[in-house]
C-alpha cells in the first residue's frame, strides 16, 4: 500500500482533526506515554491498511506530545521521560 506524500499528510491532518475534538474528553494525560515503547508491547497488526492507521495514528501523538508537552515523549528503562528525567505515570483514575 503505497500512498503519496499529499495522501499521507490528508490522512494525518483528519485523524489530528479528530485529536483535536478528543483532547477536550481525555484531557492532556491521555497522551503523556511512550507511543514507541506501547507499539512494541502491546501491537501485531494484521494487514497493511492496520499498519498504515496505526502509524497515522502514531505521528498523530508524536505531533500531540509534540504540542502539549514541547517534546516526544520517550521512556528509558527506569521509567523516566528521557527528555526532562520526570518519570512517567499512567494516571488510573
């Protein structure tokens, strides 16, 4: 499945649409977590369309952490934000 640069981007720009709307209900928390770090724990995408909705999906949160945060979010081993060394915490409520 290969897509062109500008069908990429349409694709991206409409699932960050979505993001946008969503924020309000989740609230920043929601995206305050490695992307990379949970694609490799917890995906095994089936097809090619899962693979390229789940990277849509993947630079829509890198542009968020990017947003909310003022960097990608990215864990080392002992659970700390790399960037700024705070650690990371799942919020459970």
């Amino acid at each position: 499945m290969n897509k062109s640069v500008k069908e990429i981007l349409k694709d991206l720009v409409e699932n960050l649409k979505y993001h946008q709307v969503n924020m309000k209900e989740v609230g920043n928390d929601y995206y305050h977590y490695d992307r990379g770090k949970f694609i490799k724990q917890f995906d095994t995408p089936n097809d090619e369309k899962d693979i390229y909705f789940e990277d849509i999906e993947t630079l829509s949160t890198l542009i968020i952490q990017t947003h909310l945060f003022g960097h990608i979010i990215h864990e080392n081993d002992d659970g700390r934000d790399i960037r700024n060394n705070k650690i990371i915490k799942e919020k459970t409520e």
